[in-house]
C-alpha cells in the first residue's frame, strides 16, 4: 500500500515536468496551426478595439523636448532602397520625385516634395518605438496627411490610405529568420489618417530627410510602431479595403504576421 | 573541495528530507485552507506565467539589449546585453551586467538549433515559440496578457471582498515581530506543524504579497512600452523615467517573479508536494504532525 502510493506521487512528480515540457512542444505546434491564428486575430482585434476606446476621440501622442531629442536616430529596414531609379533620384536631389495621391479621391495629385514644402508644416519631437524594442526620439517635420486628403477629396466608401514605398525588403534575421523580399507598404485608416500628427515628413531633427531615414517622404503616424512609419512613399491609394493589396493584411509586415493595428 | 564525511552528510540530510517529503501520510486533521477563486485564479495564473515568461525571452531576443532612459538603440550605454562577439577562439556568447562581461556559450547569446550555432540572446529550449519568432512570440504574450490581467481582476477583487489578501496576506503588527525567527525557520527548512500550519508564516506573507505587487508592476510597466496606452495616458512613462526604464523595470520585474517561482515551487517540494499540490486542487490541507 505504502509502495503503491510511493509510486503515484513520484509519477505525479514526473507527470509535472513532462506536462511543462509537453506544454513547451504544444505551443510551437499551436504556433504553427492556422486554426490557433484566428484565436490570435481575436486578440488583436480585442486590444484594437481597447486602444482605440482609450485613444477616443484623437489623443495626441506625447510631444518631447528639444534636449530629449536622441544623438542618433537609428534607422532601421531599408537604409538604401538601391535600385536604378531612386539611385538617380538621388543625384537629381529628389527634384523629379512625385507624391501620387490617387484610388477613391475626387481629384488625384502629384505633387513634387517642393510643392510640399509650400504647404502648411507641423513639427513635432516624437518617440519613435520599434518593434523590436528600442527607442529613439526625433525632430519631424512634414505636412499634415489629413490636409493632403482633404485637397484630394475622398469619395463615398474611401476607408484606408495605402503607402507604397520604393523600397524592396528582403526582411531581417532579428525578425524570425529571413523573410520573403517583397515591396514594402503600409496602410492606416481615416481615423488615423487624419489625426493631427499624422504627417508626410520630409525633414528630421530640422536637416533634409537622408536616405537611411525615408527620403524624401515618409509616413509619421505616432501612437504606432516603428515598422508602420513607411519610408520612401510615392504613392497613397484611397481604398475601400486591404485585401487586393500584396497579402491582404494591409502591409509588408502585417503580410508576415505582424499586427496591423500596431498600437502595443 | 567538498571533504568524504561533509558530503556523507548532506546526502543524509537529502534522503531525510526526500522522506519527509514523500512519507506516506497518516491519516489526520485537515482543514479547507484554499477556496475555490484562489485554486482556479492560482493555475490559470501560474500557466498565465509560464507562456509571457517564455514569450517575453523570444520577445526579448529581437532585441537584446537594456537601457535606461526615455531611449535607447544600441548607440546608446546598455547595462545588460546578451550578444555574440568574435574573439581569438572565435564567436563566443557574451553576457553583459553593467561593467562585468560573462563568456556564456552555448547557453546565453550564442547557442546551438537545430544543431547549428545561432546569435541568440536567450537558448531555443526556453522561448516560446522555440524558433526566433517575433511576431508569435508577441501573440502568445498579448494572449496570455489579457488572461492575466482578466484573472488578476478576478483575483484581486475577490481577495478584497472576501478579506483573503486582509486575513490571509496582508502581515500583521505579530508577523513583523516574527521575522528574525521565521527567517532562522526557513535556513532550518523547519516546516510549521500543528496549530501554526493553519496560516502563512510571516515570510510567506511577504513573498505572496511582493508577488502580487510584482505582477501588477508587469501589467504596469508592460502597458508603458505601448505607444498607443502611452498617448492615452502621457504619466505612464513619466512614473518610470521614460520608455526604455519601463521595459528594463518589465526584465526586471519578471526576472523577480522568476525567482519567485523557483523558490515557491522548491518549498512546495520540501514541505510536502503531495499535500501542498493537493491542497490548491481541492482546497483541503492535512495539518502535519511535529516530528520529534
């Protein structure tokens, strides 16, 4: 009887280590699973909508210091999109560079990054927060997206603002391996598109945007990670939906699983 | 070097514990000593842990460096990095504390999967998912977040309404007078018997109450890494000292509750694992007899 017994708890004992380790080799199983994928869209859907509650109805993104400012910005993705045509933007100083504002709008535009510049500017010191961890604090300057849109006018069923970038990326190791190269793009909705901060920036810490950080257009949407502030934009595309785009998910790396709300 | 009789006797002393330990237990008194909401928010809690533990180290690996401050991006002083640096015998795994480096190979910053060397801040074997996997590694911790936080609540609430954290955790002016003697009992692995069993012992007291303290600093510091929380609630970073101090208190923090575990769960083993695990299943606790 005592023996019995013995022998129950020392299994007892090991049926508590293996069911951690049991539990470790379900978990990249489940990882795998496209059926555990919905459980982790819910999720994501369930934060959006949380966030989004307490973001209501546009709170702004804390604004910094000019002594806050980072001595580096560290540039990260794409540091040179290195083809044939940005290579000779880049000896024309990006003078032949257009801005294409096109999709669901009234009136589609093309507007040079001079004409730009014209336009009213916001600046804003902002923390900018990568994905994978680190932190850095810049000077942006650039022209209120919203307003952008407003010139173009957004037709009836308009839901999205699609950032297409010159850009190909072939992924980084310190994002789970290397991952499939494709175009890079983004993509918000109106409610983030025509938030205050929202901007098309063209100069950071007050010097030209350089081309390690985006030149000579990116996308600033604070409130958001790093990997959605777009660089190299030369097209915004007003759509109804994200689907016929690339992966559908609404972004190069939403495409490779990453959250296309990326307020966390 | 250990001396033959030293280690003669800490094998005694083992198989004396591992006895009392497993001894089978004489029938005696028992008293419901854990309800139901602290056995159920006690499991989905310690799996809650296991997963944003496991998750949070893949996480970490995107990234493997700390700072202090409202920034940091690897141009900045780190004050613990786990990386891989090429030396005379070739790339070692480097751990960084301040100004102390550690060689750590095999385990921490350069490690073996799948049989092939990888930089790698934290080993394969203890990550979740195994494979460097950012984007899985951040779903399981939003996840497993969410259960937290809901089962925390749940906790939390109960604990006050019913005066669980009052009666049961929250020490008395009693238990502070008894700390210099609980601390001897513990060095001692002397386990209370009899009438003292019915309640936590002072330094229990103090662990389970830090514990609770430490998840909801996580829960705090975790929501501080978030832009979108952060424009929400601009104070967040401004408590911990910027964006970058919040996740080095959130690596922290988890590493305490870490700790923790590894000393809850050997305690559970010395005191008697069958009865101890018993108890939080079904809530009954047999009062052990003084050995004499």
């Amino acid at each position: 009887m005592a023996d019995m017994k013995l022998l129950t708890r020392r299994a007892a004992i090991a049926a508590g280590f293996g069911g951690a380790g049991f539990l470790l080799a379900g978990a990249d199983r489940l990882t795998l699973s496209p059926g555990f994928a919905h459980v982790f869209l819910a999720v994501e859907d369930w934060t959006m909508a949380t966030q989004r509650g307490l973001l209501y109805p546009d709170k702004l993104a804390k604004e910094y210091s000019p002594s806050d400012i980072s001595p580096v910005f560290r540039a990260n993705g794409t540091l040179d999109p290195d083809t044939l045509e940005y290579a000779a933007h880049i000896r024309q100083g990006f003078a032949n560079w257009r801005l294409r504002i096109d999709g669901l709008v009234n009136q589609p535009l093309a507007l040079s990054v001079r004409e730009l510049k014209m336009l009213p500017s916001r600046t804003q010191i902002t923390r900018h927060d990568c994905v994978e961890g680190w932190s850095a604090i810049g000077m942006w300057a650039g022209v209120p997206l919203g307003l952008l849109l407003k010139a173009a006018g957004l037709k009836p069923g308009a839901r999205y603002a699609v950032f297409h970038c010159a850009d190909n990326l072939d992924g980084e190791p310190s994002k789970g391996g290397m991952q499939s190269p494709g175009q890079y793009y983004e993509s918000i909705d109106l409610r983030d598109a025509f938030h205050p901060q929202t901007l098309m920036a063209y100069a950071l810490n007050g010097k030209k945007l350089d081309v390690a950080h985006g030149a000579p257009l990116r996308l600033r949407v604070e409130r958001q990670l790093g990997y959605k502030q777009a660089k190299y934009v030369d097209r915004i595309e007003i759509t109804d939906r994200l689907s016929h785009i690339a992966g559908g998910r609404g972004g190069y790396w939403e495409d490779r699983g990453y959250e296309w709300y990326a307020g966390i | 070097m250990m001396s033959k009789t030293r280690r003669r006797r800490i094998k005694a002393w083992l198989a004396t514990k591992h006895r009392e330990a497993f001894a089978p237990h004489v029938p005696g008194e028992s008293f419901y000593r854990h309800r139901a909401p602290v056995r159920w928010t006690h499991w989905i809690n310690a799996l809650c842990i296991i997963f944003l533990v496991g998750s949070g180290l893949n996480i970490f690996n995107a990234h493997p460096h700390l700072y202090w401050g409202k920034y940091g991006a690897e141009t900045e002083p780190t004050f613990f990095s786990l990386t891989d640096i090429e030396t005379s015998k070739g790339t070692r795994g480097d751990t960084q504390i301040g100004p102390w480096h550690f060689d750590t190979t095999n385990v921490l910053g350069w490690s073996k999967v799948d049989g092939q060397y990888q930089e790698r801040g934290w080993p394969d074997w203890i990550t979740i998912p195994s494979f460097q996997d950012l984007s899985a590694a951040r779903h399981w911790h939003f996840l497993f977040a969410w259960i937290l936080v809901i089962n925390g609540a749940v906790y939390l609430t109960y604990s006050l309404c019913s005066r669980h954290l009052a009666r049961d955790i929250w020490p008395g002016w009693r238990d502070v007078k008894a700390i210099p003697r609980s601390i001897l009992d513990h060095l001692r692995l002397k386990h209370p018997t009899g009438e003292a069993a019915r309640r936590y012992n002072v330094l229990q007291k103090l662990a389970y109450l830090s514990v609770i303290i430490l998840v909801f600093l996580m829960v705090l510091t975790g929501l501080t890494m978030s832009p979108g929380i952060d424009a929400a609630f601009p104070w967040l970073t401004g408590i911990f000292g910027g964006r970058q101090s919040a996740r080095s208190i959130h690596f922290i923090s988890a590493a305490l509750i870490v700790l923790f575990v590894i000393i809850h769960v050997t305690e559970v083993v010395l005191a008697g694992p069958i009865n101890e695990i018993r108890s939080m299943l079904s809530g009954f606790y047999r009062i052990p007899k003084g050995h004499k």
